[in-house]
C-alpha cells in the first residue's frame, strides 16, 4: 500500500514518510502577525464544497482530475492533510458556525440560540456574506434560524440540498427562484460570491465571505463547457468546473488588490457520498453520472465512522503569514475555526456555553507544527495522535454506512495503517480504555480552554 503523501505531485510530495506532527515548509517560516490597535484585521474567504473526496483534486492525489487552480493555492499556502470535518453535511455546518461538535450545535437543527462566527465578527466591524448551502434550519424557512438571524449581511442559496433534482433560492428572508438545472450552481455562485466582492462590499471594513458550494453532492452536473471535457467522466467535469470557479475567486482578490490581506480557507463538508447501497437507490441523476469522489487510500465515505467520512482536503492561503508550499500532518478541525478566527480577527468567544475548537493560529502561521492533541467523532469514537479509536456501536445520526462492521470495539494506528485494516484492539486493551474514557468526558461536557492548544 502506497503512502498517502507519495500520491502527491512533487511541490507537496516532501512530506512523505513524516509524522502526524511533522511537516515540510517549502518557503520561508510565516511572519508573525501585526498587534496593536493600527493593526488591520484580515479578511476572511472560506469555500466550502460539499461531498468532496479526499483525493478528488490532483494535489491530494487524483490521477484523472485536473485541478491547476487548488493546487496552485496549495503551492501558495499550506495543505493540512489530517484535517477534519463532520461525517454528514448539516452537522458539519453548525460545527463549522459555531466551534461546537454537533452533539451540541445540533446540525440540520441548530437553533436560534448558537452563536456563529459572523455574529461575532459582524460586531468587529465585519461585513458578513453567505452564498451557497445553508443547510441548519431543517432545510426550511425558519426566518430566526436562517442566515441573516445568524450573523449574516447578506445571503444568497439554498436552505439546503438537491436530493430531488431541485433547488429553491432565498435571497435574504424572501423566495428567489428555483432551478433544475444542476450545472448551473458552480457559476452562479461564483458570480453572486464575485458581486459582492466587486459590488456590495465597503472597501474600507474588512469581510467575511462564506461559500458553501451544493457540488458535489447527490444530483451533479456540470455547465456546458466542462461537461464531456475531463478524464473523470461527469464528476471529474463538476470537479474541474469547481477548480475553474474557485480560480475566478482567486483572481477577483488579485483584481481588488485583497490578496495579502485576505485569508483563504478551502475544505469540504465530508467526505464522498460513495457507497451504492445509497447512490443507486437515488433517482433523477443525469443519463451516466456518477456522483460520489475519490477516497484515495482512506476506508470508506460520507456519513461513516472510518477516515473517509470525516477527514477531508484542507488548503490555506494568507500570502506572507501562512508558509507556503508547506504540507502538514497536524490534527485539525473545522471546529477550530471559530476560536482561530477570534484570535485572528478580534472578537470574543461566547462565555456560557463549552467551545470545542480550539484556537490554532500558532498552526496556520508555522509558529508551531503540531495541531490539537485529540479529534472526537461524533458518536463514534476519538483519535488521539496516532491511535484511533471506535466503539461498538458507532454509527451516525442513523446512517447504517457500514452494515457489515462487526459490533465490536476497534483501535487503529493510523501512522501504520491509513486505511484502517488491521483492528488493534485485543493487543492494545489499556489504550483501548484510555481512548473510551477520552470520548465518554468529551461526550459528558468536560469543557476545554479555547484559546489554548489542548495538548
């Protein structure tokens, strides 16, 4: 079996053979940030794709795709490769808003009562946007929990996905349309992202824009230039259209003069919706389409308590603040990026509920390499540097995505064994318990100190 770093191209395959904690920095270390009062906040671009695999782009291993634009960003910023999300999409989004696992945040349901990061920053003096998939108010107009109610200027998308080959727009609070045309949503969330950038933004406050993409789930298409042209059949051609669309967004920030001073995140919700038990019981796809991603060398999909249902591809731009050609293996979340994002931009977290993220500017800016000492999978299990354990009975909001696993605890070595084969459990028993005990206090509430790696 192949490492997994040995599947990159020869700017990121430095890495191979390194550690979880280890990384190689192509460039130069990362300049420390400005304080003081003068100091300007960045701006804030996060692209968030839904359903993607780990190895769908060519700079995390795909032989088939082609995706210039994300690895140039790769080549520009840093590539986490041990980097986290939720197994399932609405968890993974109130995880994302609110720094809080979804035992908490509730996904599809996160009630009015969270706090997201634009709330925050939108009292920083923020201009907050939201374009794309909303995806936590039960997928309904629930005007106290949609995203204007939650922090946010201004929105424009979907309250949440295409299962059924259809998607309804609010603009704001108000009805906007709806369109079958799958292979229509790339662009034109790219446009209205770009609108704001070049149209609605005041150009003397910093922003905050979030674009959550509904490629590439369930019912994809692409537009029609792209649709025939790549090697990977409809989901390569909706993978290179995303790769072409996110490099107009790039392109924008260099046009406006914004690229130092904004920070790019790019990830994805979960990983890919791959297993046919699913994917052949959904109707009205395009004639041939395939729509689930590329797992690479991890176990599994979407929605599983194995590496390919919650580690998902993560790059990071901030050009002279976050090193660049720099691939590392640390563990880090989408949970982290709310108490990131308030050591980054200067806003608090709030002080009466537990936040489960931590702050990792340390990280993004290469003042240190290691990342957070553990990642809960929710109802599932925990990893705690290398070792990883699972219960018997891990399952996820319902999702049966493993219906032949063995009901039996598991513990893996993921340093030794990426794709999860070889259960350590009966050899390792005083691990397996450490590890039990580490998810049963998560689990309980035991609150962690945000604003400090929680090694």
């Amino acid at each position: 079996m192949r490492s997994l770093h040995l599947v990159l191209p020869p700017i990121l395959a430095a890495c191979t053979g390194l550690g979880p904690s280890q990384t190689s920095v192509a460039t130069h270390s990362a300049a420390r940030l400005d304080s003081g009062p003068e100091a300007r906040q960045p701006n804030i671009l996060i692209i968030f794709t839904d359903d993607q695999g780990y190895a769908d782009l060519s700079c995390t291993g795909s032989e088939k795709n082609q995706t210039p634009r994300l690895d140039q960003l790769a080549s520009e910023g840093t590539l986490f490769t041990s980097f986290y999300a939720q197994t399932v999409c609405g968890p993974s989004r109130s995880a994302l808003l609110t720094g809080r696992h979804p035992i908490r945040s509730k996904g599809w349901g996160m009630p009015a009562s969270e706090v997201t990061f634009a709330e925050r920053m939108r009292g920083v003096g923020y201009q907050t946007a939201c374009i794309g998939k909303w995806d936590v108010s039960n997928r309904k107009a629930i005007v106290e929990r949609m995203p204007n109610a939650q922090g946010f200027d201004h929105y424009f998308g979907t309250l949440g996905a295409n299962d059924d080959g259809v998607v309804h727009f609010h603009e704001n609070n108000e009805e906007a349309g709806s369109t079958r045309d799958m292979g229509s949503l790339t662009r034109l969330y790219t446009e209205k992202a770009l609108s704001f950038l070049r149209d609605e933004r005041d150009p003397e406050r910093p922003f905050v824009l979030y674009v959550a993409h509904t490629m590439m789930h369930t019912i994809i298409d692409a537009s029609e230039p792209f649709r025939g042209q790549s090697e990977g059949g409809l989901y390569g051609d909706v993978v290179e259209e995303f790769d072409h669309e996110t490099g107009r967004l790039l392109d924008a920030l260099d046009e406006l003069g914004l690229r130092d001073s904004t920070l790019v995140i790019y990830t994805s919700d979960n990983g890919p919706w791959n297993q046919d038990r699913y994917t052949q019981s959904k109707k009205g796809h395009p004639e041939g389409s395939v729509f689930w991603g590329d797992s690479g060398l991890l176990r599994n999909g979407k929605g599983s308590c194995y590496e390919a249902g919650y580690r998902v591809p993560c790059i990071v731009r901030w050009p002279g603040k976050v090193p660049a050609g720099r691939v590392n293996d640390a563990i880090f979340a989408t949970i982290d990026l709310m108490p990131t994002l308030a050591g980054l931009c200067g806003f608090e977290l709030p002080e009466d509920r537990r936040i489960d993220g931590i702050e990792q500017t340390g990280l993004l800016l290469g003042e240190r390499e290691s990342g957070r000492d553990h990642f809960y999978y929710h109802d599932a299990g925990v990893r705690r540097g290398r070792w990883k354990y699972l219960k018997a009975e891990a399952l996820f909001h319902g999702y049966a995505i493993d219906p032949d696993r063995e009901k039996a605890e598991e513990l893996y070595d993921l340093e030794a064994d990426l794709g999860e084969r070889i259960n350590l459990a009966v050899q390792h028993p005083e691990k397996v318990a450490e590890l039990r005990a580490l998810m049963q206090s998560i689990e309980a509430g035991d609150r962690l100190d945000p604003k400090a790696n929680d090694r």
